[in-house]
C-alpha cells in the first residue's frame, strides 16, 4: 500500500460514494472489455465483472487524489470478483488480512501465484499509473498515453 491509514482517515473514507456517475462508468468498462484482464474469464453474466482501480480507492483518498482520479479510465481494469480481491490484497495492500477469512487469504494468495505473470503486468501498469497521477498533480504536463494501453 502506498499510505498507511490513519483510523480517522478510514472512518472518513467509509462516508463516501460514487455515485450514478460511477455505475455507469463501470458498466461501460465492463461491456467494453468484457473479460477478466487477468484470468481471461469471459462470464455470460456482467455482473461478474468489475471495474477496479489500479490504485484502489482508498489509497487514492489519502494521498487527496481521490476527487480529481477517481473517474478516470486510464487508472481502471476490468477484473473478475476472485481477481480483484486478490489483486487489492496481494498488490495493493488494501484487504487486512484480520477481516479476511483464512480461506479468502490462500485463495487470493493463491490465485496471485497463478496468474503470476499477469497480476505483474498489473502492477506494472499500477506503478505507471501512481506516477502519471504525481506528474500531473505536481503540475508537470502529463506523458503520452501509448504506455498506458
Ligand atoms: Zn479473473
């Protein structure tokens, strides 16, 4: 996790929503990719699917990115339920284990270790994207795009 959260900070964290704006945001994500970008899943149902962010939501709160990120495309994928939670908790840091079953754990442990290559490739994208957000919060005019596909 890029910030470790206050408990303050998390209480405040928990009063806030998306939104419509949100909801359709994620739908059209999800139409459009249509698969899991990480296990390939190509479920018939949509809701399935998820949109996730590369730097998940909370992190984008405390590091006072969130208002200004959190809609945008190039910091989202499309990932499976099992993926993403494996992808928040492996990756990101942001799952805490305490609120997690042992189960939960050696299946996001576990599905990270199986999709090795791809959860890297996230993470790559994720470290990509964590600094084009610094670049332009700090007022730097931001890289092309072509990386961030
Ligand atoms: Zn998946």
């Amino acid at each position: 996790m890029l910030i470790d959260l206050a408990s303050d900070d998390r209480r405040a964290y928990r009063k806030v929503h998306r939104g419509e704006a949100w909801k359709a945001l994620s739908i059209e994500l999800r139409v459009t990719m249509n698969r899991c970008e990480v296990c390939r899943l190509q479920p018939s149902a949509l809701r399935v699917l998820q949109a996730a962010h590369l730097v998940a939501e909370v992190e984008l709160w405390a590091l006072r990115l969130r208002e200004r990120y959190l809609f945008d495309r190039r910091g989202l994928t499309c990932l499976c339920g099992d993926c993403h939670a494996s992808y928040d908790f492996v990756i990101c840091g942001v799952r805490d284990p305490a609120r997690m079953t042992k189960l939960q754990v050696a299946r996001a442990r576990g599905r990270s270790r199986r999709f090795v290559a791809e959860f890297r490739q996230l993470e790559l994208r994720r470290l990509r994207w964590a600094a084009t957000m610094f670049r332009e919060a700090d007022g730097e005019p931001a890289a092309p795009l072509a990386a961030s596909a």
